[in-house]
C-alpha cells in the first residue's frame, strides 16, 4: 500500500474544495461536476500539486 502525500500548500487549497463541497447548493454529491467556483479552487489545488 502505498501511502499518499499532499504537499502543505497544496493541502490547504484542498482543504478549501472540501469546505467548498459542503455547503455548495450547486456541485452535485456524486462528483459528476462542479459550478464554477469549485471548478476553480480544483484548478488552484492541481496548480499547487504540480509546483509545490
């Protein structure tokens, strides 16, 4: 099993999606897409991911 690290940065801006996810009326539960401020803090988090 390999053990999954998100960086600290990134962490944060994740954190901030979840939050976003729950108590946006908008984004479906399922996964099946997002309104356009979930689309965007999924862009920032990938962002970080990618540079740290």
């Amino acid at each position: 099993m390999q053990d999954t690290f998100i960086r600290p940065a990134a962490q944060a801006s994740y954190d901030a999606y979840l939050e976003h996810l729950r108590q946006c009326r908008e984004c479906p539960r399922d996964g099946s897409g997002r309104c356009a401020d979930g689309q965007e803090l999924v862009r920032i988090y990938l962002a970080k991911t990618r540079t740290g």
